[in-house]
C-alpha cells in the first residue's frame, strides 16, 4: 500500500490529508507552520500534531504547499521542518499556488489564492512558469483577508483624524476588536494579534456590504487587486485561463466571487473557477507529476 501525505500550509491553518493508494481515508487540520507567520517552533509543533494524527511516519511521499516558498532555501527549510516528523518519506515541497491548480484538475492555467494572504501563479502548456503577488502582509497580499481587515482599521483611524464620529463600520470594527474608540486601534494592530486576526475582521466588510457603500467598496477593491494578479501572469504567459481560485476568502464569501469574476472578465481573463474541494487534494496530482 503507498502513502501520500498531502499538507497545505495557510496563513491561519495547516491542512494535512492521507491517501492510501489514490483513495483519500484521513485529514487533519492544526495551526499554521508557515514561518512566514509563526516561529519555527510554532510551526514544528503544528506540524508534528497534523503529521502525527495522520501517521506520516509511515509514509511514501509528503507534498507540502506553502506560501513564502519563493527560493530554494525557502523551500529546503520547509523540507527539513517536515522531515522531522516524515520518516524516509520522499518529501516534495511547492508554492501552495500549485496546489490549487492541481486541485482545480489543471495541468495549465491561471491559480490564485485568496485567504489570509493573496498570491498568483501560473504554468503555460510550453512549459513556462510565472508568478505574482504572494510578497506577504508586510509588503503585499492585497485582495486578502488581512489586507482587507487592515483596509478596516486604516479607514476607522482616517476618519479620526478627519473629526468624525465613528460610523456604523467603525464601531463593527471596534465591536470585533473589544474596543470602544478608535484611537485604541493603534495599540492593538501594533501589539501582537496575528495575521489570523485582522484576516477575521474581514467579515466585518461582507457582512456590511449589502447595506454600506464603503464596505462594497472595498469588497471590489479586493476582487481587482486578485484580478490584478491573475492578470499579470496571464501577461508574461500569453495565457487567458482557466483561472482556479482558491482559499478561505473566496470559498466562503460568494460576494466577492460575484466581484473577482466581474473583474476578471474585464481584464480579458478566461474561465473563472473557484475550487470545490481543498488544495490540498491537488497534492495527489502533484505527486504523480514529480
């Protein structure tokens, strides 16, 4: 019997899935181990938790997709966290925009994520390879949940300083952050809540937007800037799709679906598809290919 292991490593969770000959049998889902985010031990715990619970020990093969894995030195510290939990496993570690293509079942195309942070990537049938966006909150990741969730804070302390007295949007957002004036935002995006956190915040905006202009505002920034990067790779690759979109903002949030395919369309992009089932069943077929 081989096994597979199959792991996508979020912003905010990692999600592990067995496969025991091509059949799915087991998932398990822990903290994220994305260093980007988390310490290495953090990430080493939330590995060895999700890995234990699906005996990795004893498997074949282990396709890892994570954000951040931009160099090979990105991608050997990831292989080195996962291998201490794997065994002898032949361990294949992949930017997790791979994973969302393959699990879209395309060998070619257009994949973005849209979760806790935001990315693009692409493969053309000759061969090439492109990418864009995936920079982190620091120094990107528009479209995604923290930068929407930050886009919050930002417009609450604007309108501070404009004189203004919170509005029905700024005081959802001081509601979700247990504070009762803006001012105090400061502190507490400077003090320590993680990523996870103000992504969190971003329901706030979807779930004003059928009621508020600025929240559906911001709802079409976000589904331009993900356009924006579809479009970039579609660009360099002379390829219009498909597009496979996955991650956690786009699966739960049918609005900004309704805008990223908008948005899309008026970029000249191709068929747009948001992914049915978890990422990180694309790692089956990743497998296969490497």
């Amino acid at each position: 019997m081989s096994i597979l292991i199959g792991l996508d490593i979020g912003g905010t969770t990692t999600h592990g899935l067995r496969v025991e000959d091509g059949h799915p049998v087991q998932e398990a889902v822990g903290g994220s181990a994305n260093v980007q985010n988390v310490s290495p031990e953090e990430a080493s715990r939330a590995l060895a938790g999700v890995l234990g619970e699906l005996g990795a020990g004893a498997a074949d093969v282990v396709v890892a997709g994570a954000g951040g894995v931009d160099t090979p030195a990105d991608a050997e510290a990831l292989r080195t966290l996962v291998a201490a939990h794997t065994g002898s496993a032949r361990i294949v570690v992949v930017h997790d925009t791979r994973l969302v293509l393959a699990a879209g079942g395309c060998s070619t195309g257009i994949a973005v994520i849209a979760g806790t942070g935001s990315a693009a990537w692409g493969a053309a049938p000759d061969g090439r390879e492109a990418r864009a966006g995936g920079w982190g909150h620091l120094l990107g990741d528009e479209g995604s949940g923290y930068w929407l969730g930050r886009e919050l804070v930002r417009r609450a302390l604007a309108r501070l300083d404009d004189g203004l007295r919170p509005d029905a949007l700024d005081r959802a957002v001081l509601a979700r952050c247990g504070l009762t004036e803006p001012g105090a935002l400061i502190e507490r995006f400077h003090g320590g809540a993680d990523r996870g956190f103000w992504a969190g915040l971003s329901r706030v905006v979807f779930e004003a937007a059928p009621h508020d202009d600025d929240a559906l505002q911001l709802v079409d920034r976000a589904a331009g800037a993900l356009a924006d990067l579809a479009a970039t790779v579609s660009r360099r690759l002379e390829l219009a799709g498909p597009v496979v979109v996955g991650g956690g903002l786009a699966r739960h949030q049918p609005l900004l679906r309704r805008r990223l395919r908008e948005a899309a369309a008026a970029r000249g992009l191709g068929e747009l598809r948001v992914l049915e089932r978890d990422p990180v069943h694309g790692a089956v077929a990743l497998a296969h290919r490497r």
